[in-house]
C-alpha cells in the first residue's frame, strides 16, 4: 500500500513539474503611453490521476492605442505560455520608485530611484512547454516586433534592476552565479 501511495505521488508531481499557469493578469492602462494592455488567455481542461479542472494560460499581450484606435497582439506567432509582463509606467516622486503595469516578483531595487520617464520599452517572459525553456522579450511600447533577449532554463533567473535600469540574468556555474546584463 505505501508502495502505491508513493508512485502515485512521484507520478503526480512530475505531472506539475512543467505546467506554468498564468495566474497574474494584466488588463489595465499605461500612464506614460496611455494605451491599453491586456494578456489574451485560453484556457485549456485539465485531467489528472489526482485532480481535474480548467486552467487558464497566457498566450499573447494584446496593446490597444486609444489615440490610433488601433490594437494588435505583441506576437504574431505561437511563443509559448505568458509567464510575467513588466511595463514601466510613471515615477512615483513621493516614494522615488517607478509604478508598473504587471512586474509582480521580477523588480528588484526600486528605491530612491533618480527621478526619470519610464522606459519606452516593455518586457515579456514566455514558457516554452516543448524545450521546457524560459525566453525573455523586449519590444518598444509604441509598436515593432519583439526581440529575444535571452533563453535560459531553470536553475537560472532573472531580475529588471530598477536602479541600474537593467535585466539581469543569473545563470548557475559550479557553486556561483555567472551574470549578464541587457539595457532596457
């Protein structure tokens, strides 16, 4: 019995070991662009040994131009699932930090920030559920197609640097981090 509880188990987690699901939602206006952005979802019916039901999985940032009228998905093609979005969106000069649509857990040192626009671009992180590989975006709010960044796989990790206005990438080497830097 305890050898069938254990399978079970073993079986279950390697069911979620890969499927990210995008929990957060993006569905509001950008102060310094003034358009508009929403994560266009599916939602998909989940069956397992364990549980079943319906998840919901971000596949594309649809950006709407209020001013043009005009709306577009950022990505014109399948990239994978939606991980994290990060739009800066104003200086925040009573508490000298940027103010953000999306960004969740990805922001790092967004303290007594030199007061400054925010950046023209955007990033977007996606999950390829095929090569189990993460790829960070960068495209310019105003329109143009994004471009890759960087791929990693996990153990690695990134952050946006608010301080140092950088995305950083930590990828693991031995006992120590190797670290690259791109300006956004």
């Amino acid at each position: 019995m305890k050898l069938v509880f254990a399978t079970l188990l073993l079986l279950s987690c390697q069911a979620f070991a890969y499927d990210h699901i995008f929990y957060g939602d993006v569905d509001e206006y950008d102060a310094d662009s003034g358009q508009y952005y929403s994560v266009v979802t599916e939602r998909q019916e989940k069956t397992g040994l364990l549980s079943s039901g319906e998840v919901q999985h971000g596949v594309n940032l649809f950006i709407y131009d209020p001013v043009k009228k005009a709306g577009r998905n950022l990505f014109d093609k399948s990239v994978g699932y939606i991980d994290a979005v990060i739009i800066e969106s104003d200086y925040d000069s009573k508490e000298r930090r940027m103010t953000f649509v999306g960004g969740g857990d990805k922001i790092r040192n967004n303290k007594n920030i030199e007061p400054r626009k925010p950046s023209s671009a955007l990033i977007v992180e996606t999950f390829d559920t095929n090569k189990k590989e993460f790829t960070v975006w960068k495209a310019e709010k105003a329109g143009g197609e994004p471009k890759a960044l960087f791929a990693y796989a996990q153990p690695a990790k990134w952050h946006v640097d608010e301080k140092a206005h950088v995305v950083r990438l930590l990828r693991r080497t031995g006992n120590t981090y190797s670290v690259s830097e791109y300006a956004w």
